[in-house]
C-alpha cells in the first residue's frame, strides 16, 4: 500500500470510481458516504456514446455493461406547446442506458473487492473539505439564489417514442429512457424553489406549472416504482468551483454540466479518472498536496470548461420560451447540426 492514505466524501460515480481507481493503483483509500446503498439518485440515467472507449480504457467497461439495461440510438426532442414541435435524429454511437440505483450499487461492491473501504452512514462536514489528503465529492455546489430543482421517479407501464425522449417546457425539461424491464426514468430539471406538495404528490404540479400538462396526462396511471422518488434543489449550473488552493473536488463537486447533454455520469467518471494519477503522484510521495489539488484543478478544467459553457448556453436556449417555435420548425427542417453539438458537448 501507498504511504499516504486518500480519503474521498461522497460515494457517488465520482467518488466510487476514483476509490476503485486508486486502489487497484495500489493507494490506501477510504470513501465516506452519507447514504447507503443501493439508493435512487437524481440523474438522467444514460452513458453518452463518448464513453465506449474510455470504459474501457479506465477498466469499467465490464461493471457498466453488467448493469445496463441496453443501448440507445434513436432520440426524440419535443418542444411542449410548440405545435408539431418534434425533432429527430440517431446517436453516431449507440449509448448505455443504466440505472444508478444499479450502478451505484455495484461500484461500491467493486471498491471493497479492490481492498478499498467504504463507511455508509458517514457525514463528513463542509470544513474539512481543505484537509490535506481529502478529495470532496459529495454532490454540488448549492446556487446562492433560488437555483433549478431535479426530480427523478421511475415508472413502470410508460410507452416510448425513441430511445431517449426529451420534453422541454417553460423555464424545465424531462428526459425518458428505459433503464429495466418495463421501468421508464423520468428525470427533469425545473426552475423552481422547491416541489409543491412535497414528495410524489408534488410532480405532476411541477409538470402543468412549466407547461408540460401534456406530458403530465401521458404518464398519469403509471405505476410509480417504489422509493424511486428523489429530488434535490438549488442546482447551481453558473460557474466551475476551482475551491482553493488546498481542496480537490471531483464530479458534480467541482461542477455540473447542464443534464440535457447527457453528460452528467460521463463528467463523474471521466473527472475521476483526470483526478486519479495527480492523487496516486501524492500518496506515493511524488507531489505535495498543494501541487496536487492544483493539478487536478488544472485536469478538469481543461477538460470540462468549454463543455459546461455549451452547455449553459444550450440550456438557456431550450428552456426560454420565446426560442420553443424556431427551435422547432429548425429541427423539423434539419437545420440543427445535432451531431456537431454533441460531439461539442462530448469532447
């Protein structure tokens, strides 16, 4: 084992993933996680096409593949009062469809297969975020205003048009894809403060008040699998958080990338891996902490800051309403360079 011991907060993709990298690097790792597993999370639930050969190449192709329900190709953008406001178009790659509730689950059974340890139940405080040898991946930033508001449930019994469908309305938009035997995700993002009515009761209301009712009736009737509810609010998409010149962040830490691109669990993973060879330098000897946090830093901003710009700016595009009729008639007409943007986004 490595002289220095690492020691990450969260046990999300981020912080699972860098856990399973570094110990099979041979670094003494131990992952504090708030929760336990398995457990719902609130993410779009998909894999983009980028990600094919870096599974394998950071060695989780198999895991991922064990946990996926299938791949996808065909996507569906719909534009919610926009009259026949759908457009189409076919990934360049067929990508994963995967459950975190799944997927978490079994990453963390393959960080302690690794030697790795993992202490469920463990709430580490914001503070110690600078200690020397602590990687923060406990989820995100909180946005200093109101923010946006995700909400995931899995449904069972839900008809779908393509493999990924994305519905967007006033100020939200709510991705679909399946990701079990007759069990649908439905994941959306909303400008909101909280959900009215708290809890399950409350999405349907979330769905009518951003013009989404359409989609609201489509689902209405479907079974709700048990405990997939979640949500979480505040979700701060402004800026990437660089911290100090003594905090290393990884994933969703460090920053969020707009969950339309389908990227969110492609960032957890990849950062993770960016993040893993500095934090092995560190833990054998080869680079103190400060050098360390500012070669990450270094990593992932170049990795992901041009990505999240996109990203905001696709984001901010979709949800406004005024751009929902010719953001549509340009789909219908084949003039969004569909391919393009997501090779941006995936890059």
């Amino acid at each position: 084992m490595s002289a220095r011991r690492i020691e990450i907060v969260g046990g999300g993709l981020a912080g699972l993933a860098l856990g399973i990298f570094l110990q099979r690097r041979g670094v003494d790792v131990v992952v504090h996680e708030a929760g336990r597993y398995p457990r719902h999370r609130v993410c779009g639930e998909f894999l983009s096409p980028r990600d094919a050969g870096f599974l394998s190449k950071c060695g989780l192709e198999d895991i991922v593949q064990e946990c996926a329900a299938g791949r996808a190709i065909s996507v569906l953008w719909e534009w919610a009062g926009a009259g026949a406001g759908v457009g189409r178009f076919t990934l360049n790659e067929p990508a994963w469809r995967v459950s975190r509730y799944v997927l978490d689950a079994q990453l963390a059974r393959e960080l302690v297969a690794v030697g790795g340890r993992l202490i469920c139940g463990a709430r580490v405080e914001q503070d110690a975020a600078g200690r020397e040898g602590l990687v923060w991946a406990a989820g995100r930033r909180r946005a200093t205003q109101c923010g946006w508001v995700g909400v995931k449930l899995h449904l069972r019994g839900v008809q779908l048009r393509a493999d990924l469908e994305m519905i967007t309305g006033r100020g939200a938009y709510v991705g679909l894809c399946q990701v079990g035997e007759n069990e649908v995700n439905v994941s959306g993002l909303f400008r909101a403060s909280n959900v009215p009515g708290g809890k399950e009761r409350g999405w349907p209301a979330l769905l009518r008040s951003h013009g989404l009712g359409g989609l609201c009736e489509r689902l209405a009737g479907n079974d709700v699998v048990e405990g997939s509810f979640c949500a979480v609010s505040h979700l701060d998409f402004s800026t990437i958080n660089r911290g100090g010149a003594d905090r290393c962040a990884v994933g969703d830490a460090f920053g969020m990338i707009a969950p339309l691109t389908g990227n969110g669990m492609s960032v957890a993973l990849e950062s993770a891996w960016l993040a893993s060879e500095p934090l092995v330098d560190y833990a054998e000897g080869r680079r103190d902490w400060a050098g360390t946090c500012a070669e990450v830093r270094r990593r992932l901003s170049r990795a992901f800051a041009l990505r999240m710009r996109v990203a905001r700016l696709c984001q901010w595009l979709l949800c406004a309403g005024w751009t929902h009729a010719p953001l549509s008639a340009a789909a219908q007409s084949g003039l969004v360079p569909w391919g393009r943007l997501y090779a941006v986004l995936g890059s």
